[in-house]
C-alpha cells in the first residue's frame, strides 16, 4: 500500500502551516475533553489549524493524552485487514 492511499483514507487537516503558508494536510485528532479538533505538530504554533502539541497536549483545553485520531465513517483499519490484502497496484 502507497503511503498516499493510506492518508487518503483520513481526514486532513485543512490548515496553512506558518511561515510557508503551505496546505498542511497532516492527520487530524480529536480532544476527547473539549471535542477540538486538530493537526499534531512537532513544534508549537506550525499550523493555523494545528490541535495539538507534539507531546499529545491539547492547544484549547490543555488536557494531555485524550487526542483520539479521526476517521471517516466506519471506516476500521483492522476489518480490512481482515479481508485480506490490499489491491495491488501493479
Ligand atoms: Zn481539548
Ligand atoms: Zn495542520
């Protein structure tokens, strides 16, 4: 499986990251404790949209350790493993 297959399958984040003002496109979490949502980045304040800290803070409520990753619908990484591997794409 391509790297870009499996990111298509989540959310991503819409935000600008600073300086460059490029489309960040990382992963998006949920904070269990305030329902804010976010990219994770490895330094404080790298994206308009980022949620949380490198360490797993919240950027809203300051809670650590409730981020839970978002995806679409029902979609569960586990069931498709279950059914088999993915299709190849050659
Ligand atoms: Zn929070
Ligand atoms: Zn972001």
């Amino acid at each position: 499986m391509r790297y870009d297959d499996l990111k298509a399958n989540l959310t991503l984040c819409t935000g600008a990251r600073k300086g460059g003002g490029e489309p960040c496109r990382g992963t998006l979490y949920k904070c269990k404790q305030c329902g804010g949502i976010g990219c994770r980045q490895s330094r404080d304040d790298l994206c308009s949209d980022q949620g949380f800290s490198v360490t797993g803070r919240c950027l809203k409520c300051e809670a650590t350790g409730q981020m839970e990753i978002i995806a679409p619908g029902d979609y569960s990484p586990q069931q498709a493993w279950l059914n088999g591997p993915q299709p190849a794409s050659n």
